[in-house]
C-alpha cells in the first residue's frame, strides 16, 4: 500500500479538486464535488469494519481495497440498460448465437446469463480456472478485494466452473468486470465482457466425419503447442475449428462481410491451445477476443469428463468504440441524454456514428512526490486520482523520475489530464 504517499500527496486534493473544476466552470459542485473528497477514501475499509454491497454484508480486512468510485458502479449493469451502446452488443450477439445455433427441439442452443452477482469468491475467480497460487493476475494491486476471501470479479470467466458443473453445455455470460489499472481512453476500473462455452460429446463432434465412430475424444500421451495430454489430435483440431469457425461468423455478423481476421498464438491458464482474433478495421489490425481449448482439468473437475470444449472472452467497450466510433470509455458511464439518444434505434443492428459532445479544450495539471520506501504500487495513485477527479480525468501518464544522489529516495512527476466530455459541464 502506499499510505505514507497518500498523507504526503493528499493535502493536495484541494488543489486538484479546484483544477480540474475549471475544464466546467460553474458546474464543478455537480461533478468533483458532489460527494465529500474525504468521505471517498473511506471505503478502504480498516479490519473489523462490515461491507454491506448487493444486500450481503463482507467483514473487511488488510485485503479490501475498494474506493468508493469502483462501489459506485456495481449494480449499474450497464450492459442490461435498454439502448445503451453495451445493450446493444450484447444483444447482437446474443439474437445471432439464438438464429445461428439451434437444439433439438427448436430452443436456443446457447443459454444467457447477464445478471449474476460481480461478487465472487477468489476460488471462483482463479482457483476454479486453474490460476497458480502464485500467478501476477492475483496481484492486490490489479484487483478490488472486498477482502481476502471475497472479490469483484477480474474476468466473466469467474462463473464457467459453477456453470458447468450445474449441467450445462453452451452458455454466454455477460457481465461488468473490475479491474485495477492505467488511466487513458481506453482504460477504466470497471468495464463488461461477454464469455461463451460450448462442450461436445463424442457423438456431437464426430458426427458427420468419415470413420467418426472410429475417433476418440482423449488420449494419454504428452502436451505440446497444439495439444493438451489428454486430447487426441483429431478431437483438438475438430473444437478449435469450430471455435474459430463460430467466431469468425460472430465478427462478420458485427462487422460485415469481406473482414480480413487472423489469429495470434497466445497463452491462458484455462485454455489451451489458446488465440487472439485481430481484425483489420479501417486499416489497422485490432485484437478483439480472447479464445482456446478448455483445459480439460477444468472441465473434469465441474463434473463433465466425457466431453471437450472451447471458451472466448470478448470485451463490450472494446467492440462498441470500435463499432461506433467512441473515442473515450469514460462515454459509457455518461448520463447525457444527448449521448444515450444516439443510440436509441429501432432496429439493434442499425448502423450508428457517435457525434462527440465536448468542446473543452484538455486542462493539464503535474503533480510530483517522493514515493515510500517499499511497497509502493502506481495502480494505488491512479485509484486516487480517480477518487478526487472522478471522470474528469482523461489521463494521466507519468513523465518524469528522480533519484536524490545522496539519499536516493525517488519521486515520480505525473501529468493529470483533464477533459470534459460534455459541452455544458453536466456531471456524467
């Protein structure tokens, strides 16, 4: 933790409070100083105090780290708000997976899930996922624990394991995830992904192959690049085809047809062999999903040991400032009515141009300070800055570092960007 940095730097918060104000002169009470700064650093919560978050109570501990912004988004749910440009994704995706892939009896094929609780346990979060105990993703720093058992969820991946082991076999999860991290455009502590599963038994996945009954879904022999131990090479090869072949009729269904798309080898814990899709859009190549082959200790362990499967994660922001040409993530937490009228279409896969809505020129402020000793960690500071200028804060990057010859202490200088995105300064 950084608290020796936070008492250094936080008689400034006055000062930050008072410049960012200025990018919305006369409208700073409703932005920056509609809660009392002071009351925002109370939500990290000392041990023996109590949580009360989604109607449950959580003891707090030396691992909660939630500040009151990140708290302020749980339960918005923006994916499930009707119109919202995350809405609208999700529901893309979800009208094409129920056209496309069909049951026996004319039902969906895939079921949705977009309203579980973002309150999960760490084992759900990593254990269930195969993550080591000692994996850099658990890290305090790129987390909010509610405490040391308890957690908002890193990745919508968190529910495969009770998902399959309650029976299913083709669902999609939606959902707002949390993440500590970098503030810029295209960062924000909370954002919401969209994860599908689909296992295959012996007989769903060589059926229609020649000499299918003849094929085997496992085998013991040894992992390599294109295989785990336990997967034969014709049953690898038929699910990570599928699962390439699934999502390339995904994006083309988004993106529309003649997209260029290629797959970069990658590396997850849960999966594998595992891919990044990168599309080329107006020329330039993007990453937009995550995908693999489960790893099938994953899937033993939920109770599905006679069949194989594949997983993806894609992201709802990312697809949308990409779709609808929005250049700040910050725009989705917006409460604008010029900015949600724009997305308001009577048909969901109608084309939509976003029309900016600031005309403020950025307000650059430095900030400068010695860092502690030990245990010094940059997401802390962003965290803070977040608290004090809320989603005033366009950016903020660090420019300059200093080591005292003599003492050797070091400070860092950040520079805090600030840009309204609304014209008039309404909060957002």
């Amino acid at each position: 933790m950084i608290c020796s940095t936070l008492r250094r730097v936080g008689h400034m918060h006055i000062y930050l409070v008072r410049k960012a104000s200025g990018v919305s002169k006369g409208h700073h009470q409703h932005t920056v100083g509609s809660r009392p700064a002071a009351s925002e650093f109370a939500a990290r919560g000392a041990s023996g105090n109590v949580l009360e978050l989604l109607g449950k109570s959580y003891p707090q501990d030396n691992y909660s780290n939630l500040s009151r912004k990140v708290l302020s988004r749980v339960g918005r749910n923006l994916h499930n708000q009707q119109h919202h440009p995350l809405w609208l994704i999700k529901e893309r995706v979800k009208e094409h997976f129920y056209q496309q892939y069909v049951g026996r009896f004319g039902t969906p094929l895939f079921s949705v899930y977009d309203d579980l609780s973002p309150v999960v346990t760490t084992w759900q979060n990593f254990d269930s996922l195969l993550i080591p105990a000692d994996h850099p993703s658990r890290k305090k720093g790129d987390n909010y624990y509610v405490n040391g058992t308890h957690m908002l969820r890193a990745h919508t991946s968190a529910h495969q394991w009770d998902l399959l082991h309650a029976g299913l076999d083709a669902f999609l999860v939606v959902g707002d995830v949390y993440r500590r991290d970098q503030i810029d455009s295209q960062h924000y502590p909370v954002f919401h992904q969209l994860e599908g599963v689909r296992l295959f038994s012996k007989h769903e996945l060589f059926t229609g192959i020649k000499d299918g009954e003849s094929l085997q879904l496992f085998e013991q022999s040894s992992r390599s690049a294109y295989k785990q131990e336990t997967h034969t090479m014709e049953a690898t090869k038929l699910v990570e085809f599928d699962l390439k072949q699934t999502l390339t009729r995904l994006v083309t269904h988004l993106f529309g047809d003649g997209l260029d798309i290629r797959w970069v080898d990658c590396y997850f814990p849960f999966t594998h062999p595992s891919f990044e899709m990168e599309i080329n859009f107006h020329g330039e190549w993007l990453e937009v999903l995550g995908c693999g082959v489960m790893e099938q200790q994953l899937v033993n362990s939920a109770g599905a040991q006679d069949q194989i499967g594949w997983a993806f994660g894609l992201g709802l922001e990312r697809l949308a400032m990409i779709l609808y040409d929005i250049p700040d993530i910050r725009l989705f937490w917006s409460e604008d009515e010029r900015f949600l009228k724009q997305f308001r279409v009577s048909d969901i896969n109608q084309k939509v141009k976003f029309q900016p809505l600031s005309k403020y020129p950025a307000v650059i402020n430095d900030i400068s300070f010695w860092l502690p000793s030990e245990n010094y960690i940059e997401n802390d500071f962003y965290d803070l800055v977040r608290t004090i200028g809320g989603d005033l804060v366009e950016k903020v990057e660090l420019i300059d570092k200093f080591e005292h010859p003599k003492t050797h202490k070091t400070s860092h200088c950040y520079r805090i960007t600030y840009r309204h995105m609304e014209r008039d300064g309404t909060s957002t």
